[in-house]
C-alpha cells in the first residue's frame, strides 16, 4: 500500500548557507527529503512563492498526526514558535511527477488550498530541520516525552513566560524584583486564574517526563527515591537545581540559589494542588500562594527535566 501524503500549512521552508538564509530562485520546482524515518518522511517542495512547502510521507493519517504534533512542539520548545494556525492537510496528488508538480494541482474538492494560505507563517531553514532532525525522531517514538513537550507548550500558550537565559538574567528576574508592591499584587490577581492554569500544566509535564504520580508520601519512602533516581539518567532525588525564579523578590537578585530535585517536585506537587483544586494548607509553609515567579519556576523547571531527558538519549551540544 503506498504511502499517503500530508501538507502542512505555517511553515515555510528555505534553503539555508551558514551565513544567511535565502529563498530559491529561478526555478518552479524543488524536492529534498528532509527527515527520513523508517515511518515517515519529511520533505520539503516547491509548490508556491519563493519557499518550499513542509510535506509529509506516512502510511496513513495517524502516524501523520503524531509526526505533525512532534514538528509542532520541536519548534515551540527549541525555536519559540507558538503558532496554534498551523495545520495538516491531506493531498490528493503524489509527488511522482513532481519536476511538473503545481499548487494549482492540489485544488481538489477535499483539500482546497489559497495560494496566500501556504505563503505565510514562520520560515525554517532546511539545515534547521537536518540539525533537528534527530530530536524530531525522539519526540515521535516517546510519548512520554512527547505528552511533557504538549504541557510545556500548553502551558507556555496560557502565560508566557521568557526562558531564555540571557532574558531571564537581565529582565525577567529583575522585573520581578523591582515591582512596586502594589503593582506586582495586582498582576497577580489579575492574572490568577491564567497562573494556576499554567501551573497545573507546567505539573503534569513534570510528572510525564519523571513517569511517575506523585504523592506526599512519596517524599518520606525510599522506594520512590528510587523511582525518581530511576526516572532521568543524570537526575537523581539530592541533584542540584538551579533555580531562575523562586522568592527572587525577597533576595539578593544576583545570588544564585539551588534546590533539590525532590524539593522542587514536592513544591510544585503542593502548588498544584491548590492551583487545581483550591486546596490551601493550614501549614502555608508548604504551599506558597500562587504566583507569577513560581509560575515561571515551575515551567523553568519543567524545561530543566526535558533537556536532562533529552540529553541521556541523543547528543544535544548543537541543538
């Protein structure tokens, strides 16, 4: 049975040099095979305009679907790319004759596509994807991994947060910090529902990406250190984390302040829990109010766990 073909739409490609990107020029047609999986392709063809089309090879509509959410969260979480217009579609036509193949080819009665519509959205380098391209197969073979890329995203998409390091450095951790009292309350308050939303997310990414449930109890029962040890290869129940966010408005700004691993995932287990069911401890040493910066924190963190993930399965150095 052959292979069915997938367009998918707000992503432009273009062929990349080291110094610059440019579109193509003075052709009307152009193939190249992306990623090639022993499940799927991703190819990049000239259809309209000055950049080439993100297409892709699959054996049926599903496994185009799992390859079509794992190009979306591989941008979103390397490249910051929070695009929710993005779109699959299948195509009627093959790309057997595609030195001839033209977007007016695709104009069929179950996928009707404007020439404007494949012309916008972010434009991808080709030797972008090619670096990814690695990653881009992980994401697709690990659901566990692929279901804490969905929360990171979903959880970015309902309060952003900049997590970029230089970004974090010199802005985020100093607004935080310089907000007027009554200005950073009102933020807060204006923004709760959004914070503990973001937060619940941000919490089950956590607990997919370590493979585990957690409880209170947890935390007192050496057989689940063992669980969290056993979770991430270099990610350990005593690992350091540095943290970017947490009580940055009571402190030293430019002091840098480390948690254990097992603390912050009982931290973020106690916010949770009052983020999703209201639930306020009489001990509110154990469950800080929800917040902007622990918001951050807890995607921060969330972020911390993918890359460790990531890293003790493929090489991550050029990513």
């Amino acid at each position: 049975m052959a292979n069915e073909l997938f367009i998918i739409t707000g992503i432009r490609i273009t062929e990349m040099t080291e110094e610059m990107s440019r579109p193509y020029h003075g052709i009307d047609s152009h193939y190249e095979v992306l990623v090639n999986d022993k499940s799927f392709k991703l190819i990049n063809f000239l259809l309209v305009g000055k950049y080439g089309s993100l297409i892709i090879e699959a054996k049926n509509l599903k496994t185009a679907m799992k390859v079509f959410e794992s190009v979306k969260l591989l941008l979103a979480f390397c490249d910051y790319i929070y695009d929710d217009d993005m779109a699959l579609f299948r195509m009627d036509d093959n790309l057997d004759n595609r030195n001839n193949l033209k977007i007016y080819d695709l104009n069929h009665n179950r996928n009707s596509y404007e020439r404007d519509y494949l012309e916008n959205g972010v434009i991808v380098g080709t030797l972008r994807f090619k670096k990814l391209e690695e990653l881009l197969k992980l994401i697709f073979r690990e659901s566990r991994l692929r279901t804490a890329l969905a929360c990171f995203y979903q959880a970015q998409e309902t309060y952003y947060t900049h997590l970029v390091g230089s970004y974090i450095t010199m802005h985020s951790r100093l607004d935080l910090h310089y907000y007027e009292t009554d200005e950073y309350s009102y933020l807060n308050a204006i923004n709760y529902e959004k914070l503990c939303s973001s937060l619940t997310s941000s919490y089950r990414g956590i607990e997919a990406i370590m493979d585990f449930n957690f409880r209170e109890q947890h935390f007192k029962d050496d057989y689940h250190k063992k669980k969290i040890d056993n979770a991430i290869e270099g990610v350990k129940w005593n690992t350091k984390y540095l943290k970017a966010f947490d009580k940055v408005r009571y402190g030293d700004v430019s002091k840098k302040s480390y948690a254990r691993v097992a603390t912050m995932i009982k931290k973020f287990l106690f916010a949770r829990n009052r983020a999703g069911h209201g639930k306020v401890f009489a001990d509110q040493k154990k469950n800080n109010p929800i917040t902007m910066e622990l918001t951050h924190e807890s995607k921060r963190f969330l972020e911390f766990l993918i890359i460790e993930y990531i890293d003790s399965k493929i090489n991550i150095e050029e990513l």
